[in-house]
C-alpha cells in the first residue's frame, strides 16, 4: 500500500513538472504594453499579435511568476540542507563508531578507559 502510494504521487509530481515546464518553455511570447515589453508564455491559441491580456492578468501573471520562483528556490535549499544534514549524520556516526571501536574492545584486560 505504501508503495502504491508513493508510485501514484509520484507519477502526479512528474505529471506537474513536465506540463509546466512545457507550458512555460513550449508558448512563450512577447507584448509591448506602454512600450514597455512584457515577455511570458502559457499555451493559447492564434498569433500574439491577435492575442492579449488585461492589467490585472499581467499583474496576476507576475505574481504566480515570483511565486513559482520563490517555491522552486526553497525547494531546492531545503533539499541541499536535507542532502548535508544527512550526509553530516553519516559521517558523524562512522567517526563515533571508529572512535568507541578504538577504546572499548572485547580483549582482557576487562577494561575500557
């Protein structure tokens, strides 16, 4: 059951990353609005000439732009911050073992110091 689970979430999880990353690499386009250019990409139909968007959806389109900027970087730090913790945990429990191998052994004299 667990791993049924976590095959299904991690099929939607590909599923999500390729269609964005296709619906942002795939569609992208450019508007001049007030001479100012304005570059994005999301699938739509016809030429970009024919095609255009209010204010509030340009503004809505830089809100989710940052959004999904701020999402990817704290992803990626936590994963690097993970990925060093743990390899930090490993690499203190080999030195404790070797060092508690190095001072208690099983030999006589009986004693560990």
């Amino acid at each position: 059951m667990k791993n049924r689970c976590r095959n299904i979430v991690t099929l939607l999880l590909t599923t999500l990353f390729i269609g964005y990353w296709c619906s942002t690499t795939m569609f992208m386009h450019v508007h001049y609005i007030d001479g100012v250019r304005i570059v994005h990409s999301h699938p739509y139909t016809g030429s970009a000439s024919s095609h255009g968007h209010s204010s509030n959806q340009l503004q809505a389109i830089s809100y989710l732009s940052a959004f999904a900027a701020i999402v990817t970087l704290a992803g990626l730090t936590t994963s690097i911050l993970t990925w060093l913790r743990l390899h930090r945990t490993q690499h203190d429990e080999q030195r404790a073992s070797a060092v508690m191998s190095s001072y208690c052994s099983l030999r006589a004299p009986p004693v560990c110091l």
